[in-house]
C-alpha cells in the first residue's frame, strides 16, 4: 500500500476541511509544480532530483531541508531500482511527513502558565485570543495578562479581544513595569483557580537586549509567584516569511528556552514548506498552527493533516 493511500484513510474520519483550505496556496504551488515535473520528466534520474530539489526550495522548505530530503529519497530509492516518478513523489511526501515528530499538549493540575513571545507584529495577541478560545471551548478556565505595556494598543487590543471571548484581561496603567502586571494576573489566577493563564508580551523594544532583559526579568517573577518557570514559553512566528521566520527563532532560541512554536499566518501563504525546515532544525515541537484571522482559525498541528493538504491533488 502507497504512503498516500495510508495518509488518505487514516485522514478520512478527521475531517482535514480546516487544513485543506488553510494551505490552498501552498498546495496549489507544490502540486502544480510536481504535476508539471511529472509531465515533462517522467524518467527517474539526477535531472528529476535536481527538480525536486527546486520544487522543495520554493515552498520554503530551505536549502539544508531539500538537500537533507533529496538524499534520503535517493538512499530510499536505491532498495527499488525500477521505481517509477510516481513512486517517488510518494517516498517524498513519507519522507516530509517522517520530519515531524508527533506532540500531544499535557496540562499539568492546577494553573498552566504560557508566556507568549516573539517579534512584533508576528501575531502573538491574536493567537493568545485564539488560545483563549481554544482552552475554553474545552472547559478550562482562561484568564489572559497584558505584559505588553509598551504600547497603549497593545493592552487595548488585548482587552477587546478578552472581552469578546468573556474571558478576563489583567492589566496595568500605560508604561506599567509587565513584571507587575504579571505578578498581578498570576495572583488573580490563583485565587480564582484559573487553568489556563496565558501572558502577552511585547515583541519590540527599544532594542533586543531590553527586550530580553525584560523576558528574563518575567521568568523570574514567574518562577517566584507560580513556583517554576512558565510552563509553556511559546514563541509565535509569522510563517508567511517562510525562512527568515526560521532565523529568527534560531535566535530567540539561543536567547531563551523555548519549548514551542505557533507559526501563524499560514493561510496566506505558498511557504508552507517551512513548517518541515521548523521541525527539523529546531527540534521544538509545533503545538500549533495559525490558519486565519478567526478564534477558531487557531488549530492544533497535525503532521498528517499538513502533509494530505499540501499532495491531496496528487493522492
Ligand atoms: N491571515 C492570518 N492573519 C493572522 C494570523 N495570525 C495573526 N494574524 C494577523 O496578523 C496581524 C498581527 O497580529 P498581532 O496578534 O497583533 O501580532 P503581535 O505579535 O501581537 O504584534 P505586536 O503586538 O505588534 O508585537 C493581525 O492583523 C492579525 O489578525 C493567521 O493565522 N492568519
Ligand atoms: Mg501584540
């Protein structure tokens, strides 16, 4: 049985509809080019891997994840000498789907922190209103904490988004130092038992060492008030810039421990392809992904879903 009839069945009660629409653009891009690839060069040989490799790399897939997964479908090919071009593109998308590792989110008993991070304009207040959404359509108490004081909008945006949801917003007067707004919301979570508190911070200041000072200086007051750490730092990254997102993170990683990653923006885009570059150079799971602007558009990340969504025109 082919990958992608296994891929096909498997998907079927899922209802991959979300998935299927949020990566029209990626999808249209990739299976347009491999049709195309399919047509014109259907005889398996170096031409045909160079091509894959071009496919690969203009999805965003990256320079070291397309020569990584050109390698590997050689290697894979070489235990079937008369494999056809079909068959292949098979392997390929066996071998895009084996580059994620499967993430299944535990809450611990008790009050879940996340603080939320990364660059302006990446898309953190949104996706902590999506999370919001998310933990309170299951049941959890949400409560979410503006540390980004340095923007008025920031807060302001934040409430509106809180209040729409009927969630509560802790936050303090403009220019407040975020530590203390912090340290407020986190008491408001403990005396009201809350599960999920989900912190929005600032994603510029005046320069990148304020604003990593200012992250570590949170972590602490986390530390002191929850007793660890955050449980969750996650850092939103803007998947619509594709490979530069990927640099970024590296940075924020060697910066701060970052234990996942929310690409956003996903929907707009033909670069879905760094999902796979994220997933493997990084080694941080994707707990989720950002597929619109809606509350509901924020959608746990399910490789196969992604892998059917990006090929389904080629199952
Ligand atoms: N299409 C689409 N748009 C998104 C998605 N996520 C966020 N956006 C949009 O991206 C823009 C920026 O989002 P914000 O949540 O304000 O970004 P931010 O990281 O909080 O920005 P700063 O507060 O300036 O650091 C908004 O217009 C969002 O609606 C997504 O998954 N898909
Ligand atoms: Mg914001």
């Amino acid at each position: 049985m082919s990958f992608f009839s296994t891929l096909k069945d498997k998907l079927l009660p899922k209802n991959p509809d979300q998935y299927v629409s949020g990566f029209e653009k990626t999808q249209a891009s990739f299976v347009s080019k491999i049709k195309a690839l399919l047509i014109n060069s259907p005889i398996v040989d170096e031409r045909f891997y160079a091509q894959i490799n071009d496919v690969l790399l203009k999805s965003d897939v990256g320079v070291e994840t397309a020569s990584y997964l050109i390698i590997a479908l050689k290697k894979k090919a070489s235990a079937y000498p008369f494999c056809s071009a079909d068959e292949l593109i098979d392997m390929l998308a066996q071998l895009m789907r084996a580059s994620f590792n499967d993430y299944e989110l535990t809450l611990k008993d008790g009050t879940n922190v996340f603080l939320i991070v990364g660059v302006n304009g990446a898309g953190k207040t949104t996706s902590i209103a999506k999370l919001g959404y998310y933990f309170k359509t299951q049941g959890k108490s949400v409560v979410t904490i503006a540390a980004d004081t340095f923007r008025a909008a920031a807060v302001q945006q934040l409430q509106t988004w809180s209040d729409r949801l009927g969630i509560p917003c802790i936050y303090g007067k403009e220019n407040a130092d975020p530590s203390s707004v912090v340290v407020d919301g986190l008491r408001y979570a403990q005396e009201h038992n809350i599960d999920i508190v989900l912190i929005d911070t600032a994603g510029r200041l005046q320069n990148k060492v304020n604003l990593m000072e200012e992250l570590a200086k949170i972590n602490r007051v986390i530390t002191k008030v929850h007793g660890t750490p955050p449980d969750f730092t996650w850092m939103v990254l803007d998947g619509s810039t594709g490979q530069h997102a990927l640099k970024q993170a590296e940075s924020f990683k060697d910066l701060i421990n970052i234990n996942g990653i929310l690409c956003t923006k996903l929907d707009g885009t033909a670069k879905g392809g760094m999902l796979i570059a994220l997933s493997r150079i990084l080694n941080v799971p994707i707990p989720f992904i950002g597929l619109g602007e809606k509350p509901e558009d924020l959608v746990p990340f399910d490789p196969d879903a992604f892998i059917y969504s990006i090929t389904k025109e080629l199952i």
